[in-house]
C-alpha cells in the first residue's frame, strides 16, 4: 500500500550540530527561518543569549525547522511521502508539513513547552529523561522495579530492541541510567534537558499547553500520520488532535510504529532530522528496508 515513509525526530538534537548538517544554501534557508520565528517570539538566535526558561523551547524550535528543512530538500528532489511517523514532538512537525497544520500553528504548540517550563520552576519540580543503549526494554523495566523508581520513571519510548529512552524525575532517572551501567549497558545517557516527556508525571504541568492541542484547527493530513501510541495509520483531523493532546502524557512505541509501516510495504524510510538522528536510533525488521538521511542527498 505504502513504499515512501518520512521519519519526524523530536527534540534531543543539538541545534548547533543541525545547522552545520546542512548544505550552505539550505542553512541560509534554515537562517531565514529562524530569523522570523524567534522575532515572532523575541527569542535570541544565539540559545546562550535566552534566559534559562526559554534555551530548551528555542532549542526546540531551532530542531523543529531544520526537520522543515530537510523534508524541504527532500521533496525539491522529487522524494514524495506516501505515509510518516513523528517521534515525541517530531508529530508537530509531520503534522506541519503534512498539512495538517500550518507550520506558524507548529511553532506556536513548540513555544508553547516554555508554559510548562515555567510551571515545573515554580512549583520546584526536577524532571530529565535519559536513553539506554544496549539492553531492550524488558530488561529495562526489571532496573526500575528493583531501584524502587517505578512510580518515579518509566520507559517514554522504546525505539529499538537495543534503545530505549526513560523518563520521570530527575534523581530517579539519575538512579536507573547508573543502575543500567552497572548492570552492563553499553551506554546510559542522561539528557540533561530538565523535562520528562511520554509520563503522566508531567500532566499537572502542561495544562496551557494541553488547551492549546486541543483547540487547535486541525485538518485531515495530505498523508497518513502512524500513530506512536496505537501504531495505526491516522487520516483524519480528529485521529490527529488526540494523538496530540496524548503526546507528552503518554509512553510511546517508536519500535512498533516502524513495524507497522514496514507491514504496510514500506521499505524506503526518509530521515529528517538533519544529523540523521531518527536513523541511529531505529532498527528496521525487513533486510529490503532502508532508512535514508540528508546526508544521502
């Protein structure tokens, strides 16, 4: 049914290292982008520059351009979806350039993460997320029951048999990566983004930012948008608002939703993130199957 399928990361990547990715005349491209965005929410281009409160959304916002960007250069080189996947916040960006919302609306729901950063500092909250490389996610579920941290952290994705990202507050994710390390992961790597995205834990924070996905005008999308948490084709504006406001409350399965494309005859995935984020993290089921990258352009 399917052959071409776009990949959507969401935050985790350093901006600086997505702009050097990019060809010269796509990063004046990605300059002009977001010269307008961050003038629209008078944010300073140089993340050094932001206040504490606003580096993790400009950062956001800086990765969710340059996913733009690439999916951009992709099409200008007759490289057409057929169906796509976003990965945590990546849903805003396929949700964007598979016109189901305009990309103005995508910055606003990005920007909108400054809300819940600003709620977690007042009321003292310490939230991070981590990735484990090298144990799959049974494994991983075993190191958090027997740290005690299971009503603290929780794995917020699975995205391969080999990695998995964790989730909760911060000590308790400080506690279970060094408990994976002991217990022979080959690495364990706290994010240090002071953010817990895919728990519930982090619910009573992101009531502005829930209002908002949930009144946003959504569209049917141009193409089909797998869902992380059923992992079926959404094709509808309505499919698309609910996976929004379960998007940061809910653990996802990134392994399950390449599967499921691959059943529906994908075999050519199309990575836009522009260092090739989406591709070092997945692990595709079929030998046919191939994940591409900008890089590959």
């Amino acid at each position: 049914m399917y052959n071409k399928a776009f990949l959507f990361n969401g935050i985790c990547s350093k901006p600086e290292k997505l702009r050097q990715s990019l060809s010269p005349a796509d990063r004046d491209k990605y300059d002009i982008y977001v010269e307008e965005v961050f003038k629209r929410y008078g944010l300073n281009t140089s993340l050094i520059d932001n206040k504490k409160t606003d580096r993790l959304v400009a950062g956001a916002l800086m990765s969710t351009i340059a996913d733009r960007v690439v999916y951009e250069a992709f099409r200008e080189k007759g490289i057409v979806p057929q169906i796509g996947c976003g990965y945590s916040s990546g849903l805003v960006g396929a949700c964007a350039c598979f016109s189901s919302i305009s990309y103005d609306v995508s910055y606003d729901i990005i920007f909108c993460n400054r809300n819940t950063v600003l709620a977690l500092e007042q009321n003292d909250k310490h939230f991070d997320m981590g990735v484990i490389i090298g144990m799959d996610g049974n494994d991983i579920s075993e190191i958090i029951q027997s740290t005690g941290e299971s009503e603290n952290v929780v794995i917020g994705s699975v995205n391969s048999r080999i990695c998995s990202m964790i989730t909760g507050r911060e000590p308790s994710v400080a506690r279970v990566l060094e408990a994976a390390t002991n217990e022979g992961a080959l690495k364990a790597i706290k994010m240090n983004v002071g953010m817990a995205y895919h728990t519930p834990l982090i619910e009573p924070y992101a009531s502005a930012y829930q209002k908002l996905v949930s009144e946003v005008d959504y569209k049917d999308p141009e193409y089909p948008i797998v869902s992380v948490f059923t992992n079926e084709p959404m094709m509808t504006a309505e499919e698309i608002r609910e996976e929004q406001i379960k998007d940061i409350i809910t653990p996802m399965r990134w392994d399950l939703s390449i599967a499921k494309m691959e059943e529906l005859g994908v075999t050519e995935f199309y990575d836009t993130s522009a260092d090739g984020a989406i591709k070092k993290f997945s692990r595709l089921k079929k030998r046919s199957s191939k994940i591409y990258t900008y890089a590959d352009l």
